[in-house]
C-alpha cells in the first residue's frame, strides 16, 4: 500500500513540475518522461530486491547475485553482458559490463558499483519506507539508487526504440568501496573501456536535484614509523631521549601546522599506536601494542590518508611531509614515511563544465532550477577518478538522500524520478 501511495505522489509531484515545462521538450523527450512514469513501480521493485541482498565488499557472493540481478535487465534492452572476474587473491567478486554498440552520437561510459559498506556481520537494514518521501535501506542511495537509475533510464530509451545505433559501456564495479589490490587488476579493464568512450558519467550519490561533481579529489595513503631509544621513563628528555611517541605527535603537529591550510588538501592520521611493543599489519590496518607508564616508548607507527585536487597538489604535499619527518628529530629517535597510491583525483577541466551546461539546459527544459557544480572537497574519491585524465566526465547523477555509509542510510524518494528523468534525456540528447 506504501509502495502505491508513494508511486501515485511522485506522479502529482512530477506532473506539476512538467506541466508547464512539455512545450520545451521534444515531442520524443515527453514520451520518455511517460515512459519512466509507466515503469516507475517495476523500478520501485527493482531497488527494493537489490537493497536487500547484502554486497558488502567483501561478501563476493552478494556481490555477484546484484549483478546477476542487473544483468537479466540489461540483456531484456539488448546489452551484450560480461562478468570480469578477479583472481583469487585479489579476494573481490569481480565487475559487471553491459554493453552496446552503434555509430550515433557521444559514445558513454557509465559508472556504478554493485558493493556497499555494510557487510554480513554488521547489523541488517532491509528497505523500509518511512513516509511517503523517504526509505531507509543499506546501500539505498550508495550507490543501489543510482545503479537502478541507470536502468531505469536506459529501459525507457530502449522501449521508444532509442538505443539503436548508440554507443553505451555500463560499467558496475564490485569493489568500489573498498577496491582490490593491484589496481593494475582491479581496474585494468575499467580503464582500458573507458578510453575507447567520449564521456564517463557517475551515479554515485546526488547531493539534491541541483548540484553535480565535474572534480573529485583523490585518495593516497601513508604510514610514519618512529623509532625511539627505550629506556626508564625517568630519563625521558634527558640521556633517554623523547621517545618515539613524542616524534610521532612532532611530526603530525607539523603536518598539521605547515599543511591543513591548502583548498582541497586533507591528510588524517586514522591509527596512532605507540609503546614498548607495536605490530603492525598493514594489509588489514590493524595494531597490537604492549607498553608501560616507565618505559621510554622505542615504537610508534601512524597510518593515515592524503586527499588531494591534482597530481602536483598530491607530489607537493608528499615532499613537505618528508621534509618534516626527516628535519630536527628529536633527541634519541629516527623517523621515515612511505606513501601508498590510491584512487587519483579527478581534476577541473573546461569538457566536465560543458557537461554541467547541458544538463543544466535540460533541467530547465523540464521546469526545474539550473544545475552546478559542486565543491570538490565535499566529495570522496571514486572510481570516475581513475579515468578523468582520459575522457570529459560528470559524477554524483545518481539518487538523493542522507546518512551514506551510515545504518540509516535513507534515499529522497521525491527527487528520484526527477533525476531518473533527467538522467534519461541527458542520454538521449549526448547520444543523438
């Protein structure tokens, strides 16, 4: 009953808006606004299943049923299917391809990603409408919302014949949240695909109808390893020295104090683990440590991340921080850092703003408001960035809503046809 009473106020809702807005659209755009309304109940249908299978990154059986899922869609729209399987050792599920291939218009690479961060372990969440404008799910609008848009958006196209000739790659990764190492592997063949296409749009999470991502920063990480000179804790500052300790908070103070003030550089120790014993283990960024209130402490190590706009931001900052831990140790300890590369950013360019425009254009055409740019600090990284370099992109397409990656994650069930809507016509109008 929810589910109808939802379906039937998104249909007055929609009808307001494109009342007086049909004379800006093509007799054809209208009819795929009305297809979009004819199958909003199957769509509706859609989200509800794949939000309550778990696809926790690592569950790779979840994973897989999602896109085994999506698949029978995109096969129904005359999508040639592939699942690109990952080696054992990477231990992820793999990504689904759907493709299609013509000689008409812009060709398009469009992103999802099938996994969530809420793993099998974790406490449940199924798909729960909590009024008629809003539903609480795991993965609702991160990103099984924007996975279902593209579906949804593409089943209209199809339906009025309008995939024929085009040339589309969707492209849902199954490890996006949590990406599989070497990247080399995990995302070889994403990149490859994407540079035979023109322009790579994300339907990650929408911050409202109005706001788009033409930048995201990137993500790096770093480890610092200190070592102090043990002893009793009475002769700490003196013949003992600081400790390892005491460097760690130096040099991260240091961090803080030559390098918080940049736009768009952040860097944020996420593990800080001292003491007369530290094992480390990097691969699952966890510590046990040993230590007393008397002992000078000979160990710390502290892992962390490094967000940045460009490659250049990105190199600056990694030259400073070595800087800072290789100047002025303190007495009686030593220090080095290693970096780690992660997603690159996607950087501003003119091509991603030119997108902006035109969806924009379209926006109006349907009696809403103008579409811009977000703040790229704002935003995590994502897998769009891995191929910015290589292709004019446009990110956060997808569905509204609050709480992403927390347990009362919900999605604004108002905005979604709208942005399905607009997803719609942005394909139609890139690809004719």
């Amino acid at each position: 009953m929810l589910l109808r009473k939802w379906v039937l106020c998104c249909t007055i809702i929609c009808c307001s808006f494109f009342t007086s807005a049909q004379t800006n659209l093509s007799k054809t755009e209208q009819k795929i606004i009305a297809a979009i309304d004819a199958t909003m109940v199957s769509t509706q249908q859609l989200l509800i299943e794949s939000v309550n299978i778990n696809s926790g990154t690592m569950n790779i059986a979840g994973v897989k049923k999602v896109g085994a899922l999506y698949q029978k869609e995109f096969e129904a729209m005359g999508f040639t299917c592939e699942w690109i399987a990952m080696p054992d050792s990477v231990k992820r599920a793999g990504h689904l391809v759907a493709t299609r291939k013509g000689k008409k218009g812009k060709r398009l690479f469009l992103i999802g990603h099938l996994d969530t961060v809420f793993e099998p372990d974790m406490p449940t969440n199924p798909y729960r409408l909590l009024n008629d404008s809003t539903a609480t799910g795991q993965g609702l609008n991160d990103m099984k919302g924007g996975d279902v848009m593209v579906i949804a958006s593409l089943k209209a196209l199809h339906s009025l014949g309008l995939l024929k000739d085009v040339s589309i790659t969707v492209y849902f990764t199954g490890d996006e949240e949590n990406a599989g190492h070497p990247r080399q592997v995990t995302r070889g063949d994403f990149i490859e695909r994407a540079q035979q296409s023109d322009i790579a749009l994300g339907f990650e999470t929408a911050v409202g109808l109005y706001t788009v991502a033409t930048a995201r920063r990137g993500a790096s990480g770093w480890v610092l390893e200190v070592e102090g000179k043990q002893g009793h804790s009475s002769g700490v500052f003196a013949n003992g020295g600081y400790g390892a300790i005491y460097e760690a908070v130096r040099i991260i103070n240091e961090f803080r104090m030559q390098l918080s003030t940049q736009e768009f550089l952040t860097f944020n120790p996420g593990l800080f683990a001292g003491g007369a014993e530290v094992n480390y283990n990097a691969e699952q960024q966890q510590a046990s440590i040993q230590g007393k209130t008397n002992i000078i402490a000979p160990k710390t190590v502290v892992n962390g991340d490094l967000r940045f706009i460009s490659e250049t931001q990105k190199e600056t900052a990694r030259e400073k921080m070595k800087a800072i831990v290789n100047n002025n140790n303190l007495k009686g300890t030593s220090a080095t850092i290693r970096f780690t590369d992660g997603i690159p950013a996607m950087s501003p360019k003119p091509a991603n703003d030119s997108l902006v425009q035109q969806l924009s254009a379209i926006s109006i055409a349907m009696g809403l408001d103008n579409v811009q740019a977000g703040n790229p600090g704002s935003r995590g990284a994502g897998d769009i960035s891995y191929i910015a370099s290589y292709v004019a992109c446009l990110d956060g397409l997808g569905a509204s809503g609050r709480g992403a990656h927390a347990p009362g994650e919900t999605i604004n069930l108002k905005e979604y046809p709208l942005l399905i809507k607009r997803a719609a016509l942005f394909i139609y109008r890139l690809t004719r």
